[in-house]
C-alpha cells in the first residue's frame, strides 16, 4: 500500500511555480540537464491577458526566453511565422505571447496549467497545493510567480471596490470604458500606454494624474551597427543604450554584492518610469495631464462616480471620475508572495525597506531548495530581473544552484530544512 501511494504521489527534483518567461526558462534549462521538472502554471497567461493594442517595450533581440542552445529565440519563432523582429520595430504584445507558447512546446517537457495555491516545507523538502487540493512533493522549488501578486495600488484607492477603482493589470480589452471618464495613475509606460488605449477605445474623457514633475519618453534607439566611436561611448544592451545600463544588464552578480541601503536605493530610482519612443504620438490623443499631483483621498459619490481628492503645485483640489486605473506598478515584498505558507514565507530572510527576500549567488533563498526568479530578485539583483531580459542571467544559474542542492542533499535527505542552530545557508553562498 505504501509502496502505491509513493508511486501516485511521487517526490519530483524541481517543481517550477509559474508559467511565464522565467518559469518556461528554468524549466528549459532544468530539462536540458536531465532534472525532469515538473511546470505548474497557464503558460504566458498575463501577457495573453493583456489588450491587444499593446506592444512591447524592448527590442526584439532583448526579448527572448532562455534555453541552453539559444535554440528557441523570438528571432526564432519570428523567422517560422513569417515575420521580421527588427531592431526599432516594436512587436504586438500578442505575437510574444504566442512565442511563449511556442517555447513552451518546444523547449518545456511538461506544463500542467493547474495553479499552484500553497508551497509548505516537509521532511523531503517542500509539500504543494494545487488549486483542485492535490498533494505535490518535490525536493526543490523555483518560485517564478510573474509580477501579478506584487501589484501595486496607492492607498487611498485600496478600500474601493473593483467597479470603480482597478490596477492596470486587470485589464484585457478596454471597449468597456468606452463613453465614460477614466483617470489613469501614474507616469510609466503601464499608465501611458494605458491612456492612449482608453482614448482609442473611445473613453469619453481620459487623464492622467502623476506625482512626476515631467513625463520622460525615451528616444528611437540607434542603429545597432554605427561605428566604433558611437557604440563605446553608448553601446547597446538589452535594458537601453548607456554603460550604467550595461552594468545592471552584464553584472546582476555586482550589483548582489552592493551594500544593502545602496541596492535599495538604484532599486528605486534605476530604470524609472518612461513612455517608449514608439507611443509618444498615440499619446498626444490624451490632452489633460496633471503632473506633480498626488491622490490623498477617494470616495464613491451618491451619484455612482469616484471623488478624488488632490494636492499639485496650486494646492488642494477635487475632480470626478467614473473609474480610476492604477498603472503604479509592482512591488516585490514577501509578504505579498501569498502562495507559500506563512510559516515558511515568515522564516525567509528579507532585507530593504520593502521586505524583499534576501537571494544567494545562484538564486536560493534563505530556505534550502527554495529559488526565486523573475521580480523578486531584482532588489538583490537589480534593475534586470524587472524584465523580460533578466531571465537569460537567471535561468542557468539557478538551475545550476538547483543541482548542487540536489547532491548536497542526496536527492532524497532533508532538502528542505534550515541547519539547527542558525538560518538556512543557501548553496553558492
């Protein structure tokens, strides 16, 4: 009988948390070392989910899924679609989703698209829900859960209910708001692009309220191929052109090794908020940009619309919406990553103001046979891992932290628990 039980319920090597890029990467390169993960995830589900007018920011060579051989890029799928992935040419959000898909099939030996609810350590290492309540045992964990959990609302929008206040990641098509009075938060490309849909969508009214003095857009990106002198003094990478890009881009291993108050601060200030290049002229459909403005309050009003409250640069004011859109981004605290078990999340060591999970050099967290990938990493990290691109950097290491762990821990010891006496000691540290 027990022999059976085992059988049904086998204890996996790795067990991947996610189906977007990072987690289709990990799995790539776990599956090309012979680990045979297991994926639990809808494969690229929040880039499907996104309205269809969107394009992506990054160029199309800084925009690939990782495996081993570089066998499966976008370049890749592009050439057997029949479409070009040009340097300056930005590509619908939709054809990256269907790209994902492709690497998926290509490149992941086993997707099952049921969610993963809780992650709990146990003897053998780690005990998992799946949404339907099956047991899941696996040795180790890459927890690769996207950005969605770590979303980010102001606070005075937070008590609103969905009907009249919503984060822009809620959003697929936009037609529903079309005759009605939107307001957009935010100065980013989320909020931006947002904006101009809204306004294409045919919303009667569209604006945007910003803590920013100034909207930034970044510029048409050189040419890849222009002279020696040009590209020494910016040259390319896959987070934008400039040395200060190339070190967060080439050395997400430096940056780890920065002093804590120093990671924190580039974490908040690398990279900010700016509208792509190619939406500038979409945007000019949205006229009433309020900058240097910040919500202190909001209410429904007895006549079904949101009152906000306002403090800008001529002091207090009131305006009226019927719905407001968060596009204010992501903030990767623990205590927002709800899928593991409180126990475990409240043994992981954090560190900065927002309580992110501290990471070793090949991605482990402070519990053995946990790894993290994709947005939580990137306060340990840097600006990379806020992105498509940072998963090259992650994929391989991690799967490499993963083996080690294995071995260390005999593929069948305790994995999973901390020494006695002290906090887990990551592999690689």
């Amino acid at each position: 009988m027990a022999n059976a039980m085992a059988k049904a319920n086998p204890v996996h090597d790795l067990v991947v948390v996610g189906a977007g890029p990072y987690g289709l990467s990990v799995a790539a390169h776990a599956a090309a070392h012979g680990l045979d993960p297991v994926t639990f995830g809808r494969p690229m589900e929040s880039w499907h989910a996104m309205p269809s007018g969107m394009y992506l920011k990054s160029e199309p060579w800084a925009s690939h899924l990782s495996d081993p051989a570089g066998a499966y890029g976008l370049d890749a799928y592009a050439a057997g679609q029949g479409v070009r992935a040009e340097h300056g040419v930005p590509l619908p959000v939709s054809f990256f989703a269907g790209y994902g898909d492709w690497f998926a099939r290509q490149a992941v030996p086993a997707v099952d698209e049921r969610l993963i609810t809780s992650v709990a350590p146990a003897p053998e290492g780690f005990l998992l829900t799946a949404e339907d309540g099956a047991p899941l045992r696996a040795r180790t964990v890459a927890l690769a859960v996207g950005v969605l959990p770590f979303l980010e609302v102001p606070g005075p929008l937070r008590h609103l209910p969905r009907r009249y206040a919503t984060h822009s990641s809620h959003h697929g098509e936009l037609g529903g708001f079309a005759g009605r009075d939107v307001t957009v938060v935010g100065a980013g490309q989320a909020a931006l692009e947002t904006a101009a849909l809204l306004a294409e969508a045919g919303a009667a009214a569209v604006r945007i309220v910003a803590r920013a003095d100034r909207l930034n857009w970044n510029t048409l990106p050189p040419a890849l191929d222009r002279g020696p002198w040009p590209t020494l003094r910016a040259p390319h990478t896959g987070l934008g052109c400039g040395w200060r890009n190339k070190l967060y881009a080439d050395t997400p291993g430096v940056f780890r090794r920065l002093p804590s108050a120093t990671r924190a601060r580039l974490f908040d200030s690398a990279l900010g908020p700016a509208g792509a290049w190619w939406l500038r002229e979409r945007f000019g459909a949205v006229t009433d940009v309020r900058l240097g403005h910040r919500i202190t309050a909001a209410e429904v009003t007895g006549d079904d619309r949101v009152r906000l409250d306002v403090e800008g640069p001529g002091g207090a004011g009131v305006l009226e919406t019927d719905h407001v859109v968060a596009a204010t981004g992501f903030v990767p605290s623990l205590d927002r990553a709800g899928v593991l078990d409180p126990a475990l999340r409240s043994a992981l060591r954090t560190s900065g103001p927002i309580g992110a999970p501290v990471t070793g050099a090949l991605f482990e967290s402070s519990w053995p046979g946990l790894f993290l990938a994709g947005l939580l990493t990137a306060p340990s990290y840097g600006p990379a891992m806020r992105f498509v691109f940072g998963a090259g950097y992650t994929a391989g290491r991690l799967v490499r932290g993963v083996r080690l762990r294995l071995r260390a821990g005999g593929r069948g010891g305790a994995v999973g628990r901390p020494r006695s006496g002290g906090r887990p000691a990551p592999v690689g540290a």
